[in-house]
C-alpha cells in the first residue's frame, strides 16, 4: 500500500492548458475528418448511381436491338409502358367530360383529341412530366395520381402525371407521359437483368415491391433517364444526392 500511495504521489495530472491543447487538436482533426467522410460517402452513392444507369442502359439496349424485338408498324420498342398501357380516357382526367374546354398542358383542347392507346406505342421515348400542388409532397399513387382535379367548370388544377400531345398520321392524341417509365420486368423477364436495381422506384415494378429512390424512364433520345421518386418535377432529374 505503501508503495502504491508512493507512486500516485509522484504521478502528475493534465494542465488546463494540456486539455485545451488536446481539445484543440480534436476539433481541427474533426473539422477535416468529418468533410471528407462524407464527401467520399456522396461520391460512393453517386458512383453506385451511376452504374445502375449504365446497367439499365445497357439492358435497355440490348432489348431494343434483340432480334425477337417486339415491331410497332415495323419499328423497334423500347421497353416502356407504352408498349402496353393506354393512355388515360377523357373520363379519367376530367371529372365531368361535358365540361367547356379547357387546357391540361400546353396549348391544346384534349376535348378534341383522340382517346387512344398511345398511337407510338414504345418506339419513342419522352419525359414524364410531374407538376405538384405546391404542397412538396407527391400525392396519391404510382397507379393513380394524374391530372383529373377539377375544381368547377372548366377548371382544372393540373396536379400530378401529365398528359403530351402526339400526332401521328395528322391526328392529334393525348397520352399519359407515364407511357416514357422502363418497366423493369421486361427487362428481368428477357435476363437482361439479374434482378430489379435496389434504386428503382416502384413506378418500375408492376407486380414486384420496389422501394428505391429513381424512376427510370427513356428520352426521346433513347437514353436512360430518372427522377426523384418522392417528388419528380422537372428539376429532379439525374443524381440526387441519394443511393439506393
């Protein structure tokens, strides 16, 4: 006991101004530290971003260009829900179809449009176009939520998915811009993916539960494209500073 009692004695404690060097040297270390963790962590999530766009491309690629390629008037499809889905009826964007005329998106009266299946079928791609009701939250279902809002005669609030008008053969159609998503289970269905990627939304999964933060689509230029799940506006394209 005696020698214990000795040798704490003779031990020495920390200065204040020990501490407060330590202190010090911790915050500047932390100061670089936590930055760069998180800088490597958002470029791991933009790189894992990426792949999954080159894996989806090159999938979409391959359907379009495989030689049992399913031909709409003789051209190739992609595989988008334009293949299969028709286009809204009038009845489903507009509560009363007896309604005076009114403008859903663009300059143009879908009164006086064509109800039909997308009359492109999938041999072109778009941008699906989304407008919120300035609350920030996207409402309602991937199967449901569309622009039939209407607040009165003649007066629609354009709210959710949109329609696009498309011509062909001089006749004018309206078609829900939803026809532009990739359905992923063409793809898994063809092996062209191992699996539906953990960043598809479920806009992408018919039948699958798909919980990622993208929704695939194809360009008019082919190319693939996504927006943000939660609240795909126009300015939520491409990476979002979120993986999967």
């Amino acid at each position: 006991m005696r020698n214990i009692r000795k040798l704490l004695k003779g031990q020495k404690g920390f200065t204040l101004i020990e501490l407060v060097v330590v202190i010090a040297i911790l915050g500047v270390l932390a100061a670089v530290s936590v930055p760069l963790i998180t800088n490597y962590l958002g470029q791991a999530k933009e790189r894992a971003y990426n792949n999954d766009v080159k894996m989806v491309q090159a999938a979409v690629d391959a359907y379009y260009s495989a030689p049992d390629n399913t031909r709409f008037i003789g051209q190739r499809q992609y595989p988008i829900y334009g293949m299969d889905v028709a286009s809204s009826t009038l009845s489903d964007l507009l509560d009363d179809a007896t309604e005076a005329s009114v403008d859903l998106k663009g300059n143009y009266d879908p009164l006086n449009a064509v109800n039909h299946k997308n009359p492109l079928s999938g041999t072109v791609g778009g941008n699906p176009v989304w407008t919120d009701d300035a609350d920030g939250i996207r409402s309602g279902t991937p199967a449901t939520d569309n622009e039939e809002n209407v607040n009165g005669p003649g007066v629609v609030t354009p709210v959710g998915w949109h329609v696009v008008l498309v011509t062909r053969q001089t006749k004018d159609y309206y078609v829900d811009t939803r026809d532009y998503i990739i359905d992923m289970e063409k793809l898994t269905a063809k092996g062209l993916l191992d699996g539906v990627p953990a960043s598809a939304a479920a806009d992408n999964c018919p039948t699958e539960t798909c919980t990622g933060s993208y929704i695939y689509y194809v360009g008019s230029d082919g190319k693939v494209q996504t927006l943000l799940a939660s609240f795909p506006e126009a300015d939520k394209t491409g990476f979002q500073d979120v993986h999967p």
